[in-house]
C-alpha cells in the first residue's frame, strides 16, 4: 500500500511537470514511455482493439456531458544514444468518475493516413464505487507519431455514452521547431540547402546526398492549411552529377515554400519558406470591376489583419480611415459601389505594420472633381462638382482642430443641373454637374474646410478645400 501511494504521488508529480513544460518550447525527454493517474486511483493501461467502444449508447440521466473535463495534448522524445529520438504524443485528461464509469479511451487518428491508435485506461470496480464523484487525471504518452503530423484526437467514455467526448486537432512539430530538427534523424539526414536568385526569379535548391539513400524529390508550394503545387515536383535520381535543382518562380509570397522529400512511401517532408517575412506582394492583389463599381482584395498567402477602406487628403498624407470599412484579412474581402476617386485607397494593417495601396491613382479612372467660386447671390459661395457621369453629391463644413478626425456637419445636397448649363473649359462639354450654395458667413469661418462627397456609391472618398479666403475666387486643396 505505501508503494502504491508512492507511485501514485510521483505520477502526480509527472502531471504537474507536463503540464508546466507544455507552454515552452523544449520538448521533453522520456526514458520510457507509460501511465500514471492521480493519487489514490488504481488504474491499468491497455492498447484497445475493441471496435465496437466506437459505437454510442444513451448515457444515463444521472451522467452529465461535462464529466469528461479536459484533454490537453503536447509532444515528448524518447532518445537512444546511437538511432537519436523519436516523437510521442502526450495525452493529458481529467474525467469525474461516476458509478457508471469504467474508466476512459482516448484515440489519435493520422489525418494523412487515417491510421488509428488507441488506448484506454481502466480503474478497478471495487476503486471505482468507492472514488464516485472524485476528480481522476490520468497521464498516458504510447503514442507513436512522427514529425510534422496531423492528428485528430478523441476522448470517450469507457464504455462510450453518446454525447460524452472531448475532440482536439494536434499537429507534431515539424523540422524547423530546434529540439526536433537537431534530434530527430528524419530531419537532419534529408535536409537540404537554398539560395534565392531573385534577378533570375529561380530558387536553387542542393539536395542532400546520403550514402545509399533513394531518390529525393523537391517542389515549391504555396502554404495553406496543405501545401499546395506551384509546378511539377523534380525528382532527384542517386546516380545524378549535378545535386542542384532550379525552380522558377513569380512571386516573393510568404507562404511560398520548398519541400523536399525521400521517395519513400511516408517520408517526412522538410520544409523551408524562403521569403516569410515578406508580405510586399499581398497586399497588390486589388480588383476593381466596373460592371458593379465593386472593389475587391484576395490574398495569396493566409494572413491575419485587418483591411480598411480610407481616403487620402494629398501625397504622402496620413490615410484616414472610412467609418463602416473594417473588414478581418483572412480572405476575400469586397466592396460593393465603390466611388473611382485616386484619394480612395485601401489601407492594410496587421501585427507586423501597415500598408497602404490607392488603386485609382493611375489616371485611367474618371473621377468627379469639385470647385469652389463666389455665387451669383451676393454672401454665398458656390460647389460645384463635375462628373463623367450622373451623379450625387453633398457638402460638409468641417471645423479642423489639432486631433483628427475635424468636427464635421453635413450640409445641403447638391442640385443636379443639365450638362450644357456649365461652360468651362478645362472640362469636356458633356460633363454631368451639380452645385450648392452655402453662406459665405458658415465657409469663410477660420480653420473650416468644405468636403464634397459623392452619395449614390456606397463609399466614398471627398474632395476637401480648406482656409478659403472669401476675397479670392478658390480656396486651397487639402
């Protein structure tokens, strides 16, 4: 009995060790690998063959979904001296045990192969009646996986009551975590070396030559959830001269990567992303369609951020942000009724900084303009706005203060007049115009502007004109 309670206490002490080194980012190192439960349970182990665990049976009312109370999953290495380490999945769960429990069974399934591991721990009937209503942690870590593996790992009740299961997705750390790719032997024996030639726009890439080993293939591939192909893989034969492979490319994408492998059914694929850090070209992938005015962004890469719609007053100004714009960057985001003005822009941000890009500052987008000139009335000024096409607009009286955004109140709509009434000529004669009349009293105030938008679109970059100077014809663009 005082040896039980002694196993019992160091299995406790495993538990709290395993749960303080999961966070970090060493992987343990086991001696062998084993079961251990919380003190005072007599648990045993076995590797479970019996399908038909799989199948539910209505749990009794007196069994809560919640009695399965957690499932924590992390990565340990069992080391030989001379064949290096290999990797074991560490399977961590707390069940509340109730007279109707036997004990628990957990299952990793490999999502690539769909091979199934499981193994179930049992507590003795005579522990069990006794121990109901107690908190039972069980530590088990037989779990044979390999580097950069899928997994999908179940938790059930033993014997199973429908509804009673905690599921988890685990991926094993791959080549490129420190511990596994300077311990595991799959990771330094197939590890190859890159250079980017970025004039040629080809990656070179030197495959390792080992002694006897099969043939090594090598690919680019674009990183989502899988890698997917940019090209056809190459295959490197044993009795090749040459042990460099040139792949071309079009873009410097971060999630662009070079995988290479041993052609041998289930190898492990290392795994290298030459321009990571670079994330340039995302943010150029920008489509307007004129057909329905929509402006859309799709990423080539998964990234995590945050795109906005804003409007820049002049060059190099900081680029304000439209209300009602923010969208998260994790896919295809668009605009519907998008106004073609060169202020509006797109302004990307993520953890990394922010990025802005103006689609329309090319040239070849007719976009409305606006000006401003004394009224016939005496005491008003007038707005006008000139369009390629038929149009809406408004006037805003902005008052500038020292922190944006100004104050601002919107105005009077602008009354849309035939084409022929206006005669300029810096502007083609079949221009659709409209104009508005504010007191001169309201626009000549100090530090006031006039922001003209345009109302028919969904979003809208304004032209704005500040400091106007009642004695001049035009006050000055900001």
């Amino acid at each position: 009995m005082h040896a039980g309670r002694m196993l019992a206490g160091r299995a406790v002490v495993l538990l709290s060790l395993a749960w303080s080194t999961h966070g970090s980012l060493a992987i343990p190192k086991i001696a062998e690998c084993g079961l251990s439960c919380s003190q005072g349970f007599a648990c045993k182990s076995r590797v479970n063959r019996n399908i038909f665990n799989s199948f539910c049976r209505p749990p009794p009312s007196s069994v809560p979904p919640s009695v399965l109370e957690a499932l924590t999953l992390s990565t340990a290495m069992k080391c030989a001296p001379r064949d290096g380490c290999s990797l074991l999945l560490r399977v961590q769960a707390s069940l509340v045990l109730h007279e109707s429990l036997r004990g628990l069974e957990a299952c990793s399934v490999n999502l690539d192969t769909q091979e199934t591991q499981c193994q179930s721990v049992r507590v003795s009937r005579a522990s069990g009646r006794r121990q109901v209503g107690w908190q039972l942690q069980v530590h088990f870590d037989c779990f044979e996986v390999t580097v950069a593996q899928s997994l999908y790992v179940t938790l059930r009740t033993v014997p199973h009551f429908c509804g009673v299961q905690l599921d988890q997705q685990y991926h094993v750390e791959d080549c490129r975590h420190e511990d596994v790719g300077r311990n595991v032997p799959v990771c330094f024996a197939g590890k190859f070396s890159y250079w980017a030639d970025r004039s040629r726009k080809v990656i070179l890439v030197q495959v390792p030559e080992v002694p006897g080993a099969p043939d090594y293939y090598v690919r680019l591939c674009l990183k989502w959830f899988t890698c997917n192909d940019v090209g056809v893989p190459v295959r490197v034969t044993g009795n090749r001269m040459s042990r460099t492979v040139s792949l071309p490319y079009s873009q410097e994408l971060p999630c662009l990567c070079l995988e290479g492998w041993f052609a041998t059914p289930d190898a492990v694929r290392m795994q290298a992303c030459p321009f990571e850090d670079e994330t340039e070209a995302l943010w150029d992938a920008i489509r307007y369609h004129p057909g329905d005015r929509a402006l859309s962004w799709e990423p080539a890469c998964p990234v995590s951020g945050h795109v906005s719609l804003c409007w820049r007053p002049g060059p190099g100004a900081l680029c304000h942000n439209l209300e009602h714009s923010g969208r998260p960057a994790h896919g295809r985001v668009q605009y519907p009724l998008v106004d073609t003005q060169p202020r509006l822009c797109l302004k990307f941000s993520t953890s990394r900084g922010s990025w802005v890009r103006c689609p329309f500052q090319e040239g070849h987008f007719q976009a409305w303009k606006m000006t401003v000139q004394p009224a016939a009335s005496r005491g008003h000024l007038r707005v006008t706005f000139f369009s390629p096409s038929a149009a809406h607009f408004q006037v805003h009286l902005c008052h500038q203060r020292k922190t944006w955004p100004p104050a601002c109140r919107p105005g009077p709509r602008a009354t849309t007049l035939a084409p022929a009434s206006v005669s300029r000529s810096d502007f083609v004669t079949d221009l659709a115009v409209a104009f508005v009349d504010i007191p001169t009293e309201e626009a000549c105030v100090p530090n006031t502007c006039i922001q003209g938008w345009r109302t028919d679109v969904t979003f809208s970059a304004p032209h704005q004109l500040c400091d106007l100077h009642c004695t001049s014809t035009q006050g000055t663009e900001d």
